[in-house]
C-alpha cells in the first residue's frame, strides 16, 4: 500500500474507469467517479493505491471531515475483484480513521448497485439516508462507528504516547 502522488492522477483515472465501466450498463451513463478530474482530487483527497506485484490493483480515495472519514472512491481493477481487495481498503479506511482520531466512516453509492450494498452491509455500514437525484438517480449514504477515537487518544495521552 502506498500514498498517491499528483504522478499518479492518470493511474487512478485508468483503474477506477475500468472497475466502475460494469455499471455503465446498469446506469445507462457513466457512474460519477468515472467523470472525476483526478488532478484536482489527488490534490484535495487522500489516495492510497493497493499494490501487487508493483502494479496498482485498487484504491481507495478519502476525504477527511472533522467528525468523521468519508470514503469518496474504492476501486478495484476487474482483474483483481472477488478478492477481498475492498474489505482490506475499507478496514485501512478505518485505521486511517482511527489515526486522525474519528471514530466513524461514511460512503455512499447508488441503490442500484447490490453488490456494494450487500458488501458495505456485511462490513457493518448501515444507512444513514437515501437521496434521490433527479439525473443520478438515489444515493444511498452508509456510515459506520467503530469503537471510542476519543478514548484511544486519552489511552495514547496518558501512556505517553503508546497505544
């Protein structure tokens, strides 16, 4: 796993096209983060890119808010998928959480897709709300809590800094 830089914005853009390209189909357009400018997201957002055999195989894009981590993107190549590659992106997302001292997760994705919900749902995202849009369709947003941040940064305080 490794931090994206602005170098690799085409990257991004070439891996999340292809793991969002199965729903175009289902849509009848291109899913939003096919439309990204991933200039300007490397540069707002947080990246970090899944490696196997040097070679990106998925990622995960985050966007930190003072009260929790929302996860804006997780692709994962075609080649790669079934493979659990997602779950270990968003347990990451989580330790990415947890280092910022947030105790909670949000995403969001289209009702349509079912296997994401399915996913999100057995990785213990629950709704939130849902949100129609008039072109796009609804938005379903999910969040998950997972234990105390504020408690593990007291922890970490009074132990001098160790957790």
């Amino acid at each position: 796993m490794r931090r994206a830089t602005a170098g690799d914005a085409a990257t991004v853009r070439a891996v999340t096209r292809a793991a969002y390209a199965k729903w175009v189909p289902l849509l009848g357009r291109e899913p939003l983060p096919m439309t990204v400018d991933y200039d300007v997201a490397l540069r707002d957002h947080r990246v970090d890119l899944l490696l196997i055999d040097g070679d990106v195989a998925a990622l995960i894009e985050m966007a930190p808010a003072p009260d929790h981590l929302l996860v804006v993107n997780v692709a994962v190549a075609p080649a790669h998928q079934h493979r659990g590659h997602g779950r270990a992106l968003l347990a990451h997302a989580e330790e990415v959480a947890w280092s910022l001292g947030l105790g909670e997760i949000r995403l969001y994705t289209n009702a349509l897709f079912a296997e994401n919900l399915r996913l999100y749902r057995q990785l213990g995202y629950r709704v939130q709300r849902e949100e129609a849009h008039p072109r796009l369709g609804v938005a379903i947003h999910m969040g998950k809590r997972f234990g105390s941040a504020e408690a593990a940064t007291c922890t970490e305080s009074s132990n001098g800094g160790q957790p």
